[in-house]
C-alpha cells in the first residue's frame, strides 16, 4: 500500500506543485474522509515552563512556533502511525498563521477504509460531555470548543457580518446525525430536553446559559490528547480540497505602505510581502 509523504504547504516556490498532488490524490482515492483544523495554544505547559520570569508568549514567538511544530508533528502522528481511525492512504496539510501571530493547520486525512455515515458519531462529538463521566473532556470542550456566544449576547464578534454569525451560530439542534440533500451531515446535537447538557459561561462579564448550539466539532480522543481548538469534520465531497487550494494560490499576504524622502518631493508607494514573526522563525 503507498503511502504519500506529507505535503507541507507554504513556500510559494511549491504552490503549483501542491496543488498538482492535491489534484492527483482526488483523482486516485476520491474524497478525503478528514478534515483537520489544529490551532495553537498558547497555554500550552510545553510553551510556559520555557518563559524566563516576568515574560510572557508573545515576547517568545520562537518558543510558540517551535512546539506548535513539534505538536503538529505529533498529531500526524495519531493519524499515520497510531492509526486512531485506521490506516492512513494520504495526507495534506497547510499551516497558516494569523496576523497577531498564532499559527493553526488545515489537514486534510484520506482513510483506506472510508468512513461511513454510521460511523460518524463514534469519531465526531458536537455535543457538552458529562463532567463526571470525562471532568478532563468536559473542560476542554467548554473552554476551546464553544463558538462565542456572538449575536445577542456579543455583537462585537470578529464572526458578526451585517448582524448575522458568518459561522451560522447557534446552530439549529437535532436528535440524530443525519445527511442533508447536498451531502453535508447534520450532527446529533441534542437539547436539554432530549438528555442534552448546558454549561454556564462568561460574556462580557454577564453569565449565559450556553448548550449544544454553540459546540464546534470536534472529536474527543484528539481534544484530551492535545487541549486545544481541534475542528474535526466528515469530508462527503471534494469541497474540501478547493478550500486548501484556495490558500495555495492565493499568494503571500501583502502590506502596502509610502516611503517619502526628506525633501517631500517624490512619493514611492511599495508592495511588500507581510511575514508576522511566528512565521519568520
């Protein structure tokens, strides 16, 4: 069986040459079964001990940037080695950073055995666990993987456009997972009412009552594994792999700013790539 070696999306030499692969694995193996967003935690304990006193992580992006990495590596890990959904056909990932710094990776996993529908809720959870079942799941859920609360209760959220979530929050509930006319499952997520569960949480200094509508998806074994915003999802089309491609010819960010001499006389307005400082290292 083969097994391709990573595609690690960045360096803009290779853009075409990633996007030929990702194009070359659609056509051998059809649609991947994953969909992987692994974001950086910067209260990881790996990043904290290596602080001197007094500093804090954004005076240590080198620390930051350098155990996401060896974090990601890990997580890949699960997936090829450890095998936690089976054995690994192919794999993608890009890892972008954001502008104040943090870096995350879009992964892209392709079983050998495709996962079923039925299967989907044994992987993918969208739902607040039992504290007294898992206490160690249920504070990560609630702490990394509650979407908000934006709307009402925040319409200062980086989501809100034109007064509405762009993410679609709160999402409608629902008793059982099930496949929408265009493919895209509908997860279980429960209300109170149906042995559903709620958690309190703090907005804007005001305690709100938050249930399954606003969970993102996720599954438990990584979320223990790592404490951090994992967003795993059922691929069911090849949408997925336009979403990876778009960042691989988008191009590099860019900063446009004015240089003028002493004098006042001539003004240069230049065109610049933008490299925030964890991407640098």
């Amino acid at each position: 069986m083969t097994i391709f070696p990573a595609t690690y999306i960045g360096s803009p030499r290779h853009m075409h040459e990633y996007t030929q692969d990702a194009m070359s694995y659609v056509k051998h193996y059809g649609r991947p079964d994953l969909f992987v967003t692994f974001t950086c935690n910067p209260q990881w304990f790996e990043i904290k001990r290596e602080l001197l006193h007094s500093q804090t992580q954004v005076d240590r992006h080198d620390i930051t940037a350098r155990v996401f990495k060896q974090k990601l590596k890990c997580l890949m890990n699960f997936f090829i080695k450890h095998r936690v959904y089976g054995q690994v056909r192919c794999w993608m990932y890009y890892v972008e950073w954001q502008k104040h710094g943090l870096p995350h990776a879009h992964i892209l996993v392709w079983l050998v055995d495709k996962i079923r529908p039925d299967e989907i809720d044994s992987i993918i959870s969208v739902e607040i666990l039992d504290e007294t079942v898992d206490p160690k799941l249920h504070a990560v859920v609630t702490k990394y993987m509650i979407h908000g609360p934006c709307g009402v209760f925040n319409y200062n959220s980086p989501c809100m456009v034109d007064g509405k979530c762009s993410k679609r929050y709160p999402r409608d509930l629902i008793a059982e997972t099930i496949t929408e006319n265009d493919g895209y499952p509908l997860y279980r997520q429960r209300s109170v009412a149906d042995n559903g569960r709620s958690v309190v949480v703090k907005v804007r200094g005001q305690n709100v009552d938050v249930g399954n509508r606003w969970i993102v998806l996720y599954t438990p074994i990584l979320s223990k594994a790592f404490e951090t915003h994992i967003d795993v999802e059922y691929c069911n089309s090849v949408k997925s792999i336009k979403y990876i491609c778009k960042y691989v010819n988008k191009g590099s960010d860019m900063a446009v700013f004015a240089v003028t001499n002493a004098n006042d006389e001539v003004s240069q307005f230049q065109m610049s790539r933008y490299v925030s400082s964890n991407e640098a290292i």
